[in-house]
C-alpha cells in the first residue's frame, strides 16, 4: 500500500509538473529582473512553481474545462502589451505615465490627421504671379475707386461694382458734377471731363504763335475771347442781338418792326445761310448708304426750345413748362419787352412749337430727291433757295436725302396756314436760343434757371469748362493735331522754332517703333471682326446670299487708328485747314457767324471729290461737333473703322493693362460699331437689292437683327425708338465681346493665332506678355472673365438727380445708366456666369 500510495504521489507530481510548464513556458523571469543574481533567479523559480501547484483544481474537476483561457483576444493584447513593455524596459512604476504620454501621442497624431485632411488649400490665385508695373496699380486703383467688392455680388450686384461711384462724384463741394455733364454722372461724362482739363491746361500752357493767321493762333485767341465773353456788358450783348434780329427784318416786339415788309421766306434763308440756325427744316452734309456712295446733303426736321415732343405734352402747370415760359419771357422782359407782351410772347412761341411737333409723322422712311423735287414737296418752305444760297456750286438737279417726305409736306401746310406774328415770333426765338449761352450774365442766368428745372443742374459751368469745351467742338483737329504733333507749335519769337526745344518729337511720329497700343487694338480689332463673320455664317435666319455679301464686306474693312501719320507730318496741312476760318478778338458773339461761315466752306469740299486723307479727317472730326465724344466711328464710304486717338491713351486703354479691362473698354466699342456696320451694310445691300431688281417698296428690309422687341419691352415703353435701339445695340455687343473674350483667352491658351488677322508674325501674345496670365493687385481672387464682368458693368455706374432718370431718354436718346445696369446683368450671360450667380431664367435673343 505504501509503495502504491508512492507511485500515486508521484504520478500525480508528474502531472502537476507537466502543466505548471504547460503555463509558464514562456514566462521568464529574468526577462522581469534581468539584473538579479543567479541564485535570487532559482529561488523565484521555485516560488512560482509553488504558486502554480496551490492553483492546482481540487480532484473531481475537468482539466480541459480548467485550463483553457477564457479571452484569448485580451490575453493576446496583454501579451504584447507586456512584451512592448519589456522590450522597452519600462518599469513597473513608470508604467502609468508611460500609459499617459502613448494616448496623447495618439490623441496628437488624431489631431494632426484631422487638420492635414481638413486644413484650407491655399488657392491658385494666392500662388499666382501678381502683376506689381505701374500700368497694373493705374487700372485696379480705376476699378477699385468705383467697386465695392466686400459686397456679394448676386445679393447686389450694382453696389458690388458701383457702391463708391456716387460717394465719389455726388459731393458738391468738391466735384460739382452736374454742371459739368447735365443731369447724370457716368464714367462717360467723368472722362469728357478729364478730357476737358487736359485740353483746358494744354492751351493755358501753348504760347502765342508768330503768325496771325496759324491754327494755333486761332486756338490760343479763340479760348481767350470766349473766357473774356464772361464779362459782357449787357449793352453790347443787346447790341450785337438787335443786329442779327435786323438781319431778318425785325422782331414784332422790336422796334423797328414793320409787318408789312416782313417776308417769311426771305427770313427763312437769312437765318439758316447766314447764321446756321434751323427752324421748321435743318439740312447736314452726311455720308451716302450705298452707290455712288460718297457724301450727299440731308434734310431733317428743324430744331425746337425743347429737347423732344415729349414735353410739350406735360400737364400745363408741369414746372418744366412753367420754366420754359420763365426763360422765353425772361428773354423778353430783359431785351426791353414789357412784361404783358412778354408772357404774351411765351405763350405764342410755346403753343405754336407744340403744334408743330404734335402733328410730324412718328416714323421716318428716307427717300433721295432732286432738289427741285423737294421744292415740289414742301412749296411754302425756301428748301430751294436756301440750299443754293449756302452752297453755290448746287443746283435743281443736286440728289438730296430727305428724312422723310411726309415731314416736310406736313411742315410746309403748317407754314402756309399760320400768321406771320407766330412766324416771326417763332423765327427769332431760334436765333435768341443760338446767342444765348454767350450774351451777358442776365441773360445767362435766366438759361441756368431752365437747366436747373430740366436737368436739376446746381450751379453753371465753369467758364474754362464751357470754353475749352466749345473749343474742342470747334477746332477738334487743331486740338488733336497740337498735341499729337508739338513741333507744330511756335512762340512769337523769331529765335524759337518750336515749343519747348527742337528736340521734342511725338511718339506718333517716330519711325521704325512699335507702337504696342496700336498693335494690341489691332489684334483686338481682327479678332472681334473674325468672331462676327462666324456668328453671321452659322445664324440659320440670315439668308445665305446677303451672308456672303456682308462677310466680303467684313473681309474687307480697315483700322484706321488716329489722325495719318503723314499729316502729322505736314506742317502746313493743319494751318491750311484752317485758313478760312476767321474769328475776331474784340466781341466773341461775331464769331459765331464767322464759324458757320468756315463750317459751310468745309461742307462744300465734303460735297466734292476727297482722297482718302481727307476723307478721313472728315469723318474723324465732325464740322458741327456732334462727334466730339465718338471714340470709333465707321465710314460706309471708306468701309474702315476709324478710332480716335483719344480711344488708344492711358486712362482708356494701354497694352499692359489686363486685356479683360481692354476688352470691356475699347472692345466693347468696338464691337457695338462692328454690329451697327453690319446693320448698315444689311441697309446697303437691301438699296441695290432693290435697285437691281428695280422695286420700288422699300419697307421689308432682308436683313433683321432677330427678337428686338423682347429686349425692348425691357423699358419703358414710352421713350423715343432711337433710346429703344440704343438699349438693343447695348445689351447685344455685351453679349457678342464677352463671348469673343472667351474665345480670345481659348486661343491665347492654345497658343493659336488669331484668324484672319493681318499683323506681321512678329506680333503675337508673347510681346504683350497676355500669356503670363498675371493677377491685378487688389483684385487677385478674380480671373479673366470675373475682372471682364466688374470693369464692363461699370461703364454703367451713375449718379443722376432725383428727376433726370426720367427725362434722359427724351434728351438724350439713352435710358438712364442705372437701367442700362441692371438689363445687361439680366441679359448678358457671361456676367452672372463668371461670378457664380444663378442665371436668369429667359434671356432675349439676336444675331450674336
């Protein structure tokens, strides 16, 4: 029994054995206390061994159901846990901080992730180049004076673009805007105005010529009269008006009125040959529509006191009516007129006035008549005698262009059936309204008074402004030629050659440079000319055959850009212009008889044949002045574009500006005189279309824009067509020079020429640096198209009067600015696209 209890013991030792190392294999304690001592590692050995066999189940148990873990996964962490732990000899005490510093490392390296997956990416316009020349701060200080871009643009897109301009221009005290540009400020009027300044200094600074009779004489004179008329005695200017008024046989509130010898007719002729004053009829020296082509008088309807039929509609006690009464009887009341004949007078003028405007037909269908057929039309007019009195080289036979035959009849009964009082009345206030903006301060002042009404002006113009002014519509070659050209300019000294040393050349004149401005406008001009051949080509409601006619037109036509070089040249040239034109110092009141005198010597020269120098010198600067602000203009005759200096200098228009400012400045003019030739070379096919075919009814025209009336229906449905199909012309060369930006910067992308283009190859995008794309500086968040949308709607910023916005179209022919604003954002696609603006949902339709 003994020995059988002997092996039973032993046998059971065997199996504690056996698991006691089944469970502490691989746990080694010297990996613990590496550094203890052999015999301390023995005898921890055997407490353990000891510490296993006390865990031993009491008999009976299962030993599979004992032994195995029940968290393998937790034992499997904890094992490498303390693996970790023991590689990196972490003791037992610095195992809680070294627990702290792994979970915020690993809070750290969370944080981390998050803000690279997070952080902001820096945009590309905050990586691209900034453009740091002078030319970039000229024209984003221009576009940031104006802007407010902390705006959001689709909340409110004229603050964005406009919410400085008033701010700027409304003050008073500094910039009495109003009087300088009537009723509304634009940035129109803002750059005549600087204009003005420029020309104002420019003569103020030119010494007095040698010669008398030079053109610079005449400048420098001319200027210094008009400035010294601010102080007229009223004597004089009383004098000098009863001399033209005895010049049409009296006045029936004058003195030496005498009604039985007062001819009608005789007065008629003496008014518009001697004096250039047009009542009932006003004929021009226009440019012919179609072959011969060349010039050919036209005869439209006369000249009224107020700007349009409009107002002589309003109510009675209107105040623009009870104004017009105040200046014709202030007018009255101060030539010495009592004052019940003078309200009588200002009743008469007024009421007659009406009728005549009431009862002209709407609309005007041109016609070419002989003179003597015109005569035939409208008998109880002097059409006849008045034209060969003005021009005596013309005769019964000469080819006229009548505005519209109906006109002049209806114009005519209107003459035959009223009494020679009204006539005559009517007769002398259109020859007052010529003198009175340069009679005395009296009756200056009862003028501003009718201006203020009219136009809510504030207060006069300067007289620099008013004069330089009129200098620049009458001598506007000598003006430009002056300054384009200084070796022109002399000093009374026999010693001085030229103004301000002999060495002083203009750029215009220096030969074998680049002219960089030129060449850009130049690219600018061949691409819009391209993208308007294809839009007619694939516009599917253009007939194919007045397609091509167009497009061969298109091909053809030129750039001209300034006054000709070899003009320039010519010393002589520009005094010869002048020779005929006489003034005098001592009263500036007879000068305006002597420059209609000059005005119908040039018409005359139009009216024969011209080379091409001269022809373009004629379109370039109007006689009459009605093109002093057109920076482009087109030449059916030439078919040449023909574009004002003025359009190519700084702060317009410079080669290193950013061509989306270039685009929405001269490019936009351009584009809108490219539309209107189209629209009259469609007229000059229409005219041989019909002389080919030999008809007569002329009213159907095969050529139309598309769906004008849409964009018209967009204002006011009372204002004059003419301010109907400038809005159409406005909202579609908006549309046609953005599309032709975006195809412009496609093609500088691709490095593609421009098609159709005639510069030499040493002209590409390289050498105006377009391809370096740089950013404008205060404005490097905008691209291309965005800077395009901000500069083009501010040709639209204003600042207009309270009541102006109503009566702009009947004056000038133009919605109001603010209008004009908000129908481009509406119907110009590209603007809202570019700034991420929703859409509009229905836009108007046209050619482009």
């Amino acid at each position: 029994m003994a020995s059988n209890n002997g092996i039973n013991g032993d046998t059971n030792n065997s199996k504690l054995k056996e698991t006691s190392d089944k469970y502490t294999n691989n746990f080694d304690p010297n990996e613990i206390s590496p550094l203890r001592t052999g015999q301390a590692k023995e005898s921890v050995g055997a407490d353990s061994a000891q510490v296993q066999i006390n865990m031993i189940q009491p008999a009976g148990t299962d030993d599979a159901d004992a032994f195995v873990p029940k968290k393998k996964g937790t034992n499997i962490i904890k094992g490498t846990y303390e693996a970790v732990l023991t590689h990196l000899d972490i003791s037992q005490r610095a195992r809680t901080s070294f627990l702290i510093a792994t979970a915020l490392c690993a809070v750290l390296l969370i944080v981390i992730i998050a803000m690279i997956a997070f952080w902001p990416r820096i945009p590309f316009y905050m990586k691209a180049e900034v453009c740091v020349e002078r030319e970039c701060m000229e024209s984003s200080s221009q576009i940031l004076l104006w802007a407010n871009t902390s705006i959001n643009v689709c909340d409110n897109p004229y603050e964005w673009a406009c919410g400085k301009f008033e701010d700027e221009y409304l003050d008073q005290l500094q910039h009495d805007s109003f009087g300088f540009a009537g009723g509304e400020w634009t940035m129109k009027a803002h750059a005549d105005y600087e204009e003005i300044s420029k020309i104002h200094a420019f003569i103020a600074q030119m010494p007095l010529a040698g010669s008398t009779f030079s053109a610079q004489s005449m400048l420098k004179g001319l200027h210094s009269t008009c400035m010294a008329s601010e102080t007229l005695d009223k004597q004089q200017a009383d004098s000098e008006l009863k001399e033209a008024i005895f010049a049409l046989l009296g006045w029936v509130y004058g003195e030496t009125w005498q009604a039985n010898s007062w001819d009608f007719r005789q007065a008629m002729i003496t008014i518009q040959s001697k004096y250039g004053v047009f009542p009932f009829f006003k004929f021009s020296v226009v440019n012919r529509n179609s072959k011969p082509f060349g010039n050919i008088i036209k005869i439209s309807e006369g000249e009224y006191g107020l700007p349009h039929k409009m107002f002589y509609n309003l109510e009675t006690d209107h105040k623009i009516i009870r104004a017009y009464k105040l200046l014709l009887r202030d007018f009255a009341i101060n030539f010495g007129v009592v004052s019940d004949n003078a309200r009588k007078f200002a009743d008469e003028v007024f009421h007659f006035e009406k009728r005549i405007v009431n009862s002209l037909p709407e609309r005007r269908q041109h016609v070419i008549l002989t003179l003597s057929d015109v005569q035939k039309k409208a008998p109880s007019l002097p059409i006849s005698e008045t034209i060969t009195t003005t021009f005596s080289k013309l005769n019964d036979q000469t080819l006229i262009l009548v505005e519209d035959e109906a006109l002049l009849t209806q114009l005519s009964i209107i003459a035959s059936t009223t009494d020679e009082s009204p006539l005559n009345n009517f007769l002398t206030w259109s020859l007052v309204r010529h003198f009175l903006p340069f009679m005395s301060r009296e009756y200056r002042a009862a003028l501003q008074e009718f201006y203020s009404d009219i136009y809510g002006i504030e207060r006069p113009q300067p007289i620099w402004y008013f004069c330089t002014k009129l200098i620049k519509n009458w001598m506007p070659f000598a003006v430009d030629g002056l300054r384009q050209n200084p070796r022109l300019i002399v000093t009374a000294s026999p010693n001085s050659v030229n103004y301000n040393g002999n060495d002083r050349t203009s750029d215009f004149l220096i030969q074998d440079r680049t002219n960089y401005n030129h060449e850009l406008l130049k690219m600018i001009f061949y691409h819009l000319r391209h993208q308007l051949k294809r839009s007619i080509d694939e516009n599917v409601a253009i007939d194919q055959e007045i397609t091509t006619y167009i497009n061969d037109k298109l091909s053809e036509m030129k750039l001209q850009i300034g006054i000709p070089a070899e003009l320039l040249k010519d010393e002589e040239y520009l005094n010869k212009f002048y020779k005929e034109f006489y003034w005098r110092k001592l009263h500036f009141l007879d000068n305006l008889e002597f420059h209609w005198t000059f005005v119908k010597r040039k018409m005359e020269v139009m009216l024969e044949p011209m080379n091409v120098t001269d022809k373009i010198i004629a379109n370039l600067y109007s006689l009459a002045g009605s093109n002093d602000n057109q920076l482009v203009q087109y030449s059916i005759d030439l078919n040449t574009i023909i574009v004002s200096n003025r359009a190519v200098e700084k702060p317009f228009f410079h080669f290193k500006y950013p061509i989306s400012f270039n685009f929405a400045r001269i490019g936009a003019e351009l584009s809108q005189l490219l539309l209107n030739a189209v629209f009259r070379i469609g007229e000059q096919y229409k005219d041989e279309f019909y002389a080919n075919h030999k008809l007569v009814n002329k009213t159907k025209s095969p050529f139309s824009l598309g769906e004008t009336d849409c964009i018209e229906r967009l204002s006011d449905p009372k204002i004059p067509q003419t301010a109907k199909d400038s809005l159409v012309s406005d909202v579609t060369s908006g549309r046609f020079t953005s599309n032709c930006l975006a195809e412009f910067l496609r093609l500088m992308e691709a490095s593609q020429p421009v098609p159709d283009s005639e510069l030499p190859d040493t002209v590409t995008y390289d050498l105006f640096d377009l391809r370096q794309r740089k950013r404008q500086p205060g404005l490097r968040s905008f691209d291309d198209m965005q800077l395009f949308s901000l500069v083009y709607m501010q040709r639209y910023c204003s600042a207009t009067n309270g009541h102006y916005k109503h009566y702009k179209a009947f004056v000038e022919m133009e919605i109001p600015a603010r209008q004009g604003f908000n129908i481009n954002w509406e119907q110009i696609s590209w603007l809202k696209k570019s700034l991420s603006c929703t859409a509009t949902k229905k836009q108007c339709k046209n050619i482009v």
